[in-house]
C-alpha cells in the first residue's frame, strides 16, 4: 500500500510547492506595488514627489500609470512564463501516462485558472494620460456599475495603432439604454457571469430590462443555452401552417411546457395578448377570408392598390407571423416584431421559418431611412397607448416608409371619446387615404382601420 501511494504523494508534494511558489509571487508583486505607489505619493496625494520621481505624463491626479501598467506587465509575463511551464508538465504526464486523475486536476484546477487569470489581467483598463496637465477623464457612467463587465462594455474602445476604423471615428462606443442606471442592481444581476461559460437561462430578466428602459442591452460573453432534445426544424414547405416541435423551445420560463398548452381554451396559459395565435386553424383565416366586419382588409385588396410595388415591409404588433406566412406567399419579405409576453412569441415565428425582429416600443426601429413598402401593425398599440409616444412612433415608420409606402393600420381600438385625438394623430402626416373605416367595438369602444400612403415629398 505504501508504494503505490508515493508517486501520489510525490505528485501532490509538487503542486503544493507549485502554489506555494505562486502565492509567493503574488505577494511580492503587490508588496513591489504598495511600495512604488507610496514613493510616488499616491497614498499621501503628493503631486511634487510624484513628479519628481516620475515626468508629468507618466501621472494624473496622483495615480501612477507608469508604474501599474509596469507591474500589470510583470504579472502577465510571470503568469504566462507558470502558464508555459504547467502545460509542458501536462504534456509530460501525458507520455508517461500519468494518471487520469492527476492530469484532469492539473487542467481543472491550475492550468485553467492561470488562463482566466491572464485573460482578465490583459484586459484590466488603465487609465492613459494624454498630454501635459491632463487628467484622467472618464464617463461618469463607467463608474456607476461595480460589476467589471458592464464597465468593459460601456469603455470607448480605441482603435489599434490610432487608425481610423470603416465608420470614420478613432473609437467605437458601445451603448445602453440611459434607464439601465435606474436598474442597476438587475443589470448587475444580468451581467454577472464567467466569461466563455454557459450564460443562465434569463432571458426573461433581460426582456424585463428592456420593457423598463434598459434597451439596448448590453452584450454577454457568455454562451446561450439551446434545448436540450433540439431537433431539426421542419422543411418551409409544412413549417409555415404547422405547430413546431415543441423539443426546440427552452420552456422553463413559461407557464405551459408544450404548444397545445398555449390555447385559447386553456385559462393557465400564461399569456393574454393575441390569443388564438397558436391555434393553427384559427391562424389560416386571417386576411384571406371575408369578414362580418368593415374593419377587416384582405391581403389581396391592399395588394392591388400597389400591384408589383409591395416587396418588403415590417408587422409591428404581437403574433405568431401569420401576416408574414400570408404575404410569403405573395412573396412579399415581412420582419415581424415580437415580445415574449407570457409566450414563445420569438421561438414560434423562427421555427415557421420566417424573420423575429425582437425589439420594445422604445426602441428606434432599425432600418435606414425611406426602405420599406409597408408597414403593417395589428393587436399591439391600441387605446392605451400616450399620444406623445404615439407621435413618436408614428415618425419613426414615416421614416423608414418610402415614398408611396403604405401604412396599414389594422384593427386599432380605443373609446369613443378619445376616437378624435387619435384621428388626428393618424391623419397629421397628410397620407393619401386609399381606405378607412370605423366600426363599433363595444358600447364604448370602436375599431379603426386604414390604408394610407405616403406622400413623394421631393424637395
């Protein structure tokens, strides 16, 4: 027994010695570095020892960057000189084939660590002095956040060897939405993660950030999760009119667990905006057949007013892309804009084969001006929404509509009373009318719908 442990014990002897030594370093350095910072005057905020010892461009406002990116340099070399020499004892293990155990403990627990260490050291932020009697000047923002990866996100990012980047600028901003500083604590929560690892299933925290403000998010260096039992999805051709496989979805933020669970019968189905959205036969009667209602356009009407013009265009609302589904096979390209709200609104349109766009009402839609032939929106902004965010919006699909684009407001809603404001708010742009109607939704609400195109404006 006490022959086959020694090589063990000779093993774990020689880690040992190996963290010690490492620790040992560790020390050193940061005694080198508390003693070069009080020479220099950090601690005491003495700008006349500071420059005495060191020219004015190498320190601001009594921070001594010579002397930390000198000792940061240090450590990375240290670090990849113990990094180099780890790997080749893994590699030699490896010949004399060492035990599995021994060599798993080696890449989990030294050789792994070392690299995230050298990872994160390299992209410490050290402040650069630009200039005499400069000072370190930073976004108020980036101090805001205490996690480090919010604060890696919202750096400016210079770039390499002061060119000029394709866009023009010497650096690249990378931006949030200004309310994320209300949610601080939630981004925080959100951007905690290890870097390269498996990001948490959270995506429901991320849309809750967003719906508040904090949009656009930042980006995660992590790696989304898939479903577990993902399986291939089905070919166009029966994808378009039938139910996904329900394996394709990550269900543990939902209420239902399947897509039958998502029917309008069922009063735990988590959601309450479109439903019937996820009833397939319900879903394929929709804009292709007649209606007891005025309010209701068929696809083919609003086609012939613009035969051969209407190519590409956006549906702004909540559904499952059945409106996209119906104009493919016009072949007419529709982006369709979804929220996971209480459902797998995003999922259901990707796995039909057609285009997501996932964005929130506060966001600047992004596509360039004068582009889309229509604009389509239904079941979304209704009698609830502000009249000075709806003249917002409105803007913004004038923007990108192009001249003799169509704007197809389907199936708005809201009370009688408040019917003129929102007429006007519609007719304010001075779009040609090639339909409207108005038609009793309830006692006291009423239906609007309206084909209007906009005009050439050539100036």
């Amino acid at each position: 027994m006490g022959r086959s442990c020694l090589p063990k014990c000779r093993l774990a002897r020689i880690i040992g010695w190996i963290q010690m030594i490492l620790g040992g370093l560790v020390i050193l350095v940061s005694i080198l570095s508390l003693t070069r910072f009080y020479y220099a005057g950090f601690f005491l905020h003495n700008e006349d020892i500071c420059q005495h010892f060191y020219n004015v461009r190498d320190v601001s406002d009594g921070f001594d960057v010579k002397s930390f990116s000198e000792r940061a340099g240090e450590v990375i070399d240290m670090l990849e000189t113990l990094q180099g020499k780890l790997e080749s004892k893994l590699q030699e293990m490896e010949k004399n084939k060492g035990t599995l155990l021994d060599k798993k403990f080696l890449e989990d627990q030294i050789v792994g660590p070392l690299h995230r260490a050298n990872v994160a050291v390299r992209q410490i932020r050290v402040p650069k002095v630009a200039g005499m009697n400069s000072t370190v000047k930073e976004d108020s923002l980036i101090n805001f956040f205490i996690t480090e990866e919010i604060r890696k996100y919202i750096t400016p990012k210079e770039n390499r060897v002061g060119k000029i980047n394709v866009y023009g600028t010497e650096k690249v901003y990378n931006t949030i939405g200004h309310a994320c500083v209300l949610y601080k604590n939630e981004l925080e929560k959100y951007m905690d993660y290890d870097i390269g690892s498996y990001c948490d299933d959270d995506w429901n925290l991320a849309q809750k950030l967003m719906l508040n403000g904090c949009d656009p998010l930042p980006r995660r260096r992590c790696l989304t999760r898939a479903s577990k039992e993902y399986q291939r999805p089905y070919p166009i051709n029966e994808s378009l009119w039938r139910l996904p496989d329900r394996r394709n979805v990550r269900w543990g933020n939902y209420q239902c667990r399947n897509f039958e669970c998502l029917s309008s019968k069922n009063p735990k189905r988590g959601y309450s905006k479109c439903t019937g959205c996820f009833e397939m036969e319900k879903e394929k009667q929709k804009w292709v057949s007649n209606s007891s209602l005025l309010v209701d356009f068929l696809i083919s009407e609003v086609l012939a007013i613009k035969p051969g013009e209407v190519r590409i265009g956006l549906d702004y609302g909540i559904g499952t892309g059945t409106f996209a589904a119906r104009m493919r096979e016009q072949n007419v390209t529709i982006v369709s804009t979804a929220l996971n709200l209480g459902a797998p609104f995003n999922e259901m349109i990707a796995l039909r084969g057609l285009v997501p766009l996932y964005v929130t009402l506060n966001q600047r839609l992004p596509f360039f001006d004068n582009t889309m032939d229509l604009v389509h929106t239904n079941g979304f902004m209704d009698g609830w929404i502000d009249l000075l965010l709806l003249d917002f919006v409105l803007y913004d699909w004038d923007r990108i509509l192009r001249p003799g684009g169509l704007l197809w407001i389907d199936r708005f809603f809201c009370s009688r009373k408040d019917l003129d404001n929102y007429i006007y708010m519609f007719l304010q742009l001075r779009y040609k009318k090639h339909k409207w109607v108005i038609s009793p939704k309830s006692k006291d609400d009423v239906y609007l719908s309206a084909l209007l195109e906009k005009p050439p404006r050539a100036i």
